[in-house]
C-alpha cells in the first residue's frame, strides 16, 4: 500500500511539502471590533481589525482579506458604497477596515470575514450592535453592568448623606436617611414596594 502512495504522490504536480502546508488552515484573530457598539445617529463604527495566522499560529503576510457586511438589515457600507471591502494583511498578518457608514437600522450586525493564502482559507464572523442612540446603547448593557451603574449610584448618595451628616455640626437640619434599593428582574430597578 506504500508503494501506492509514492505512485500517487509522483504523479502529482503539487510537491509533498506543499501538499502537506497547503492541507493545514488559516486561522482568523479578531483583535478589535467583535461585541462592538456602533453609534448610527452620530454615524460612528469602530474600527474592525484581525489578524490571520498559519497553522502554527504565526502571522500570515499577504493573505486576502474580505470583510463583508450585511445586504438586509442593521448594516452598513464601506467608502465605495459596496457591502464588501478587500484588503491584504500586512507584515503582522493583520488587516483591517474603518470608516464603514452605518445604515439607519438598529440591531445586531453580523460582519463576514474570509481569508485566503496559497489556497488555504479561513472565515469568521464578528458581531457588532448599530444603536440609534446612546440611551439605546445602554438597554444592551449586562445584568452586572447595570448592577455596578446601581451600587455607584447608591454609593454616591451615601457619601452625600455622609458628607452633610458632618458638615450639620450644631444645625437644626434633620440627618439623612439610609436609602434602600431593591433590585428585582433585569429593567425593574427601584425602591422596595
């Protein structure tokens, strides 16, 4: 059965070694962009980079990079008002797009990236929310994230009770009351009933 290999391979046009490299994939890095909160009334989109690697994890330079963003929905288009931008990765491996303008539909927006290098490819995509507003911006906010924005609140209004308790000296002013605040499902956030 070797020997059937070694016929094979013999016949072949692509040499053993390229055979080998070319059977391992790339693989994409997102380094800035995913989870990314793009800002449609102020018609902002944060830059999006990756970086593509090789199979050892070393950076691939002069791979083909094409970031594509959605032709329906929460979407935008780049500077030649197409929904596909083509680049090369530099020396680091890396590329990356900016400047994308943001449509006027709100939502998540998933963006495609594939990669391509000496017939090795790889694709990812990197999910980002466009937000009207920033009001908007904070309704996508975690439990916990919405949680810390209570307690810093809370604790403000204690170092403010704190503050007059010591400035009273011999005033006729009432102290201040603790306040309690109870925290129930995600979104109802407000005193105890």
């Amino acid at each position: 059965m070797r020997w059937l290999g070694v016929i094979l391979a013999s016949l072949s046009l692509i040499p053993i070694e390229a055979q080998q490299t070319a059977a391992g994939g790339l693989n994409i890095l997102i380094i800035e962009g995913d989870g990314a909160i793009n800002n449609i009334k102020q018609r902002t989109a944060r830059e999006t980079i990756v970086q593509v690697e090789d199979e050892n994890h070393k950076p691939v330079a002069g791979a083909v990079v094409v970031f594509t963003t959605p032709s329906q929905g929460p979407s935008g288009v780049f500077a030649d008002g197409s929904h596909l931008f083509t680049t090369t990765t530099d020396n680091a491996g890396r590329a990356s797009y900016r400047g994308l303008r943001l449509t006027n539909q709100g939502g998540k927006m998933d963006v495609r990236v594939n990669a391509s290098h000496q017939g090795r490819t790889a694709s990812i995509t990197i999910s980002q929310t466009n937000v009207v507003t920033a009001a908007a911006a904070a309704a996508g906010l975690s439990l916990a994230a919405k949680l810390l924005i209570v307690a810093g609140v809370a604790g403000a209004a204690a170092a403010a009770g704190a503050v007059v308790a010591t400035r009273g000296g011999g005033s006729t002013a009432p102290a201040a009351s603790p306040t309690t605040i109870s925290i129930g499902a995600p979104g109802t956030v407000g005193p105890p009933r």
